[in-house]
C-alpha cells in the first residue's frame, strides 16, 4: 500500500475519532488528570482505522510480539535490546518481512508535555527497520484543554546504503479546516450528552 493510501486513511480515521471521541481526546478544567492515556486514543484511532484498512491486515495496539527466522514467537525491541511495545501496527500477525508489516505508529496525546514517557521518533525508526516495516509515523495531537493541532513526521527506511529517514513535522489540517473540525466535534459531543 502506498504511503499517499495510508496518509488518507490516517486522515479520515483521526477525523472520526476528533469528532466521535471528542470526550476522549479533550480536556477541560475539571479534568484533574489531562487528556486520556494515549492508549486509550491509540486504541480509539485504531478502532476507527480498522474498517479503512484490507481485511488481510490487522490493526494493533500495544502489540509487542515478533517472530524470528525459525518462526518462534519474541517480543519486539529496540536496537540497545529494550522491549518497545508501538502504540499502533498495521501488519500481519506473526508474520515477518516487509510484505506483512506495513505501518508503525507512534501517538503522542502532546509531545512536550510527554517527552519522559513512550516512544519517540527514535522508537518508530528502530521499529521500522529492525522489524521490516514499510513505513513508521509519529502522530502528535497537541491537545491542549478544549483544542488540538495535530501533526505528524513520516519515516522513510533505509533502502540498500541509503540510511533511512525523517520528513518535516507537518499540520495535519489547516487551521481553518482544524477549528472546523472541532466546533463539529464539540456539537457532536454536546448532542450526546
């Protein structure tokens, strides 16, 4: 699947969880704890994702188990050996090789108030290349309280002796198209409850 396929499919399920998840992903004064766990938004995200994705790929949260050459099942890890657990995988289960993991996603709820906890882009890019995946993004929401402006960095792997690499952290939505989406998102949640 080509990168500019997964892009749109990223897009539209990020646009569904804003809008149908709005409780989720926003805080408000009350709210002594901050945003949700990115667990539960990864898992949300994933939950929206799922029927944009061919039903011959599976969508995980927090799936951390690889399979080595002689089809044993391992945890996956980072390059210094540490367990790394991706908030969200597009691939085929238990299979290897870049033909059955496609995506590697890392979510953060914001960046700059997580950067002592989870992955990083570090972590996608160790992923990426030691489990042979097609492509890795980190997604930053920024949310902060009642507003949000997501961003994200692609991962392009290394191919042959070309080392892999890092596009420019970019909007996802235009600032017109992004406080659009969350006025519905608000209305949404406002005739829910």
């Amino acid at each position: 699947m080509h990168r500019t396929s997964i892009d749109a499919r990223i897009r539209i399920a990020l646009t569904q969880l804003i809008v149908d998840e709005w409780r989720l992903v926003s805080s408000t004064e009350r709210d002594r704890a901050g945003t949700a766990n990115e667990v539960a938004v990864a898992f949300a995200l994933g939950w929206h994702l799922k029927p944009l994705v061919d039903r011959r790929w599976d969508v995980d949260c927090e799936y951390n188990r690889a399979t080595d050459a002689a089809g044993d099942s391992d945890v996956k890890r980072r390059s210094g050996g540490n367990r790394v657990y991706p908030d969200l995988l597009i691939h085929r289960r238990r299979e290897r090789g870049p033909e059955n993991n496609l995506l590697v996603l890392e979510l953060k709820t914001n960046s700059s108030s997580q950067t002592h906890r989870g992955g990083s882009q570090a972590t996608v890019a160790d992923v990426v290349e030691l489990n042979g995946y097609q492509h890795g993004v980190f997604l930053d929401l920024k949310i902060s309280g009642q507003s949000m402006d997501p961003h994200w960095a692609w991962y392009q792997p290394a191919q042959g002796v070309v080392a892999g690499t890092w596009s420019a952290r970019r909007r996802i939505y235009s600032a017109q198209s992004r406080d659009a989406l969350v006025a519905r998102a608000k209305a949404e949640a406002d005739m829910r409850y």
